[in-house]
C-alpha cells in the first residue's frame, strides 16, 4: 500500500446480505485499512458488491454486522464508527460524512440547478467552512474556473467528473470514495480524470478507494487492488462475496 502517514480508517469483520426476491447476496470484509495518502481499489465483475462496500464506508448503507469501524482525525483520536453503525445514530453519522469524506459517483451526481462553484462550495457549507477562497483554488486545480457560472448541463460528461473529484476534496476530508469514476467515459478522457483525481488526492494526502473494472489502468497509479472472491457456497441462492486485502 502507498502510505505516508498513519491508519485513518480501520475496518474489521464487515458483513452485510441483501435480498431480491429468493436470491440472497452476502458481502464480507475481514479486514481493510486505509492510511493517509494511500490508494486501495475495490475490482471485479458488476454484481460483486463493489458499490455495497463502498456504500458501507460512505456510511450510507448499514451493515448487519461489524466488528471494528475507526475514523482516526489527526489531533483529534479516533471515532467508534461502529459503535453508531450499531445504534444507527442519523446525527453522528452524518457528521462525520460531510466533515471527513468525499464522494465521487459514476456520473457526477451534480445538483442540475446549481452552478458548478455552488455545487462544489456545497460541500464547504455543510462542513462549516468558509468557501470562497477553497472553491476558487480548487476549480483553478482542477481547470474549470472558466466554466464556474455554468449549469451541469452545459458540461460535457468529463467536465463534470471534474466539479464532482473539486467537491470531493474542496472540504479536506480524510477519504474521498470513488464508485467507478471513469466508466462513463471514453479511454482518453478515463486516463485524465483517473490521472486529475489521484494528483488532487495525494497533494492533500487523502487516502483513496475506488470501485473500478479497470485494473489495468490502476495499477499504473499505484493502487493496491483488494482481492475479491465470488462463491455459491453449494446454494444457489446464496451467492457469497468477500473483498480481501493483506494486513
């Protein structure tokens, strides 16, 4: 794993089951850490539960069970994730979203009735911090100053990955999720976005996990891919997944 600095998100004996109709999907993780600055990303086929995982660590999904959950904040201790996750306390949970991670869905996920510096100063106000100055570097970090006035519809899909990776980071979280960042986009705009999102993220040293099918291009950015295992467990309608990555 390429890390610089300590642990800022520890998870142990995840587990969470979905159900459609009389098929059953389980998802398990033994164990996953994320370290300041480090990049992990989550491959395999669509259905694995890649966006399950994620869901969990965006703490927008409840697991059914959990054995550790650590945000460990720098000159703060670490919060009992699990601990809420267990009592699904709304309050706490929402908290430590909008303070100390980032999300970057497939196609942008932008308000369509907001500009792009008010979508990405969103993520400012929800956090408390003051946005003019941090909305204005991070759009010029990113090369959308000149579209700031516009609408999400007048973007092209690449320039609004672009506004969704400046909203993810504009507030200094200390995660930014990924779900499939490139999927959408052709190869050549795939490489730039990927290349803009993991350059953003190490310069502030945040750690990054992303859901991709692309393990090829990943690896040339120095990912470390968690090994996921697919079984039926001898029922057919219990289909098993489990992402796995080495302490």
């Amino acid at each position: 794993m390429t890390a610089i600095g300590n642990a800022v998100l520890t998870v142990e004996d995840l587990s969470v089951t979905r159900r459609s109709q009389d098929i059953a999907f389980s998802l398990t993780v033994p164990y996953l850490r994320l370290d300041r600055g480090s990049r992990v990303a989550l491959a395999g086929p669509s259905g694995c539960g890649k966006s399950t995982l994620l869901d969990c660590l965006a703490l927008l999904l409840r697991p059914q069970a959990i054995g550790r959950f650590l945000l460990t904040r720098p000159g703060a201790g670490a919060a009992d994730i699990a601990s809420h996750l267990r009592r699904w306390r709304d309050d706490q949970l929402a908290d430590i979203r909008r303070l100390a991670m980032g999300y970057v869905p497939q196609t942008g996920g932008l308000l369509p009735f907001l500009s792009v510096e008010h979508n990405v100063a969103l993520a400012c106000t929800l956090a408390g911090l003051p946005a003019d100055a941090r909305v204005s570097g991070i759009l010029r970090s990113v090369g959308l100053e000149r579209h700031r006035h516009k609408k999400p519809d007048k973007l092209s899909v690449g320039e609004r990955q672009r506004v969704a990776i400046a909203r993810a980071l504009v507030h200094e979280p200390l995660v930014v999720i990924a779900d499939e960042p490139t999927s959408a986009l052709d190869p050549q705009t795939a490489e730039r976005i990927l290349s803009l999102l993991v350059g953003e993220a190490e310069r502030r040293g945040v750690a990054l996990i992303v859901a991709t099918h692309d393990v090829e291009r990943i690896r040339r950015y120095d990912f470390t891919v968690a090994h996921q295992e697919v079984g039926a467990n001898g029922d057919p309608r219990h289909v098993q997944s489990m992402f796995r990555l080495d302490r």
